[in-house]
C-alpha cells in the first residue's frame, strides 16, 4: 500500500472501527437494562458519555490499530491493545464515580469488561508465551463462564438459565464480550509485512 492510499485506509478503519463499537456499546447497553429491569435509568451523561462514547472511542483505536498492522506498524503501536481500558477510565469521571467505585463496588464491571478484552485479545492472537497466552484463556474463560450466570443473580428467578428470556440475556452477554475479545486481538496480531516492490 502506498502513502496515497494508507490515510484513506486509516480514516476508514477509524471509522468503521468506531461506528462498530458504538454499536457495540448501543448493545451492552441493552444488556444491562435487561439485567435491571424497570430499575434501569437512561439519561443523558450516564448513556451517552459514560457507555455510548468511551464504545465508539474503543472501537475507534482499535481500527486505527488495525490501520497500523496492515501497514507493518509502527513505534509504540502494540500499546494500542489497552484501548478497552477506555471503558473502565471514562466512567470515572463522572462526578462522584470514583469514590462510589471504591465504597461500593459500583463500576467494577467495566472494569473486569476491559480486562476480558485484553486478556482474551492476548490469548487469541497467536503472538506471545504460550503459557501466558494459556493463563490468560483460561481467566477469560472462567470469567465468561460467570457472566453466563450473572442474568440470574442479578435479575432473579425470571433471568434464570431455564427461562427462554435468561438464556437469551446470557447468550447477549457473553456474545458481546467474544465480540470484543475479538476485536481486542487487533494490536497483539501478527502485522502484515510490506513487500519491497
């Protein structure tokens, strides 16, 4: 690929990058009403600042990570595979998000979201130790293995794996951490090496 055409193809996997992952967000956000219930709030700053951004800006750096890898990559590219931490951090500054978070728990998930991401982006991408790889699988494994049940815990008896509306809720939750497992993987890949000629 030459210079020409690199910056378009940039600006391209920018964008698709980041509509997907406000899409993505859109989505999670679904999932977690679903997980409340009536008691689900929408407003302006908690959805669209603290869930919908901190989505299309994840997806955002990961297609320029992809950008980057299609064209051998570049210096410090690879800490781009800390994107999903944009996740855990924007939420934090919502007035009061921090403290709520060390007295209570409460923005722990997004938190433990990105860290699947990571995790499992670097288990999946056939670069690095084995054993590290394998270590981190097998957490990210446990941990959507937990999310299966999370429906239940949550929402109760009418979220349990036995009710079709449960099963589906934990297939949605765990469908949209694979997604961004996947999408994770980008900056720990192999890159494509450019051919001299």
């Amino acid at each position: 690929m030459d210079d020409k055409s690199a910056e378009p193809a940039a600006a391209s996997l920018i964008v698709i990058g980041a509509i997907c992952g406000l899409a993505w967000a859109a989505g999670l956000r679904a999932y977690m009403a679903e997980l409340v219930g009536f008691a689900s709030r929408f407003d302006w700053v908690g959805t669209f600042a603290v869930i919908l951004l901190p989505g299309a800006l994840t997806g955002g750096l990961l297609g320029w990570a992809e950008s980057l890898r299609r064209v051998g990559g570049a210096p410090h590219w690879r800490w781009l595979a800390l994107s999903p931490l944009v996740l855990a951090v924007v939420p934090l500054f919502r007035p009061g998000a921090f403290m709520e978070l060390v007295t209570t728990g409460i923005g722990g998930a997004a938190v433990g979201v990105a860290l699947i991401g990571i995790g499992g982006g670097y288990a999946i991408s056939g670069r690095g130790r084995l054993w590290g790889r394998i270590a981190a699988g097998v957490l990210v494994g446990a941990s959507l293995a937990a999310t299966v049940f999370t429906p239940a815990a949550i929402g109760g008896a009418m979220l349990t794996l036995t009710e079709p509306r449960g099963a589906w809720v934990a297939v949605l939750g765990v469908s949209f951490l694979l997604v961004l497992v996947l999408a994770s993987s980008i900056p720990f890949r192999r890159v494509h090496r450019q051919s001299a000629g």
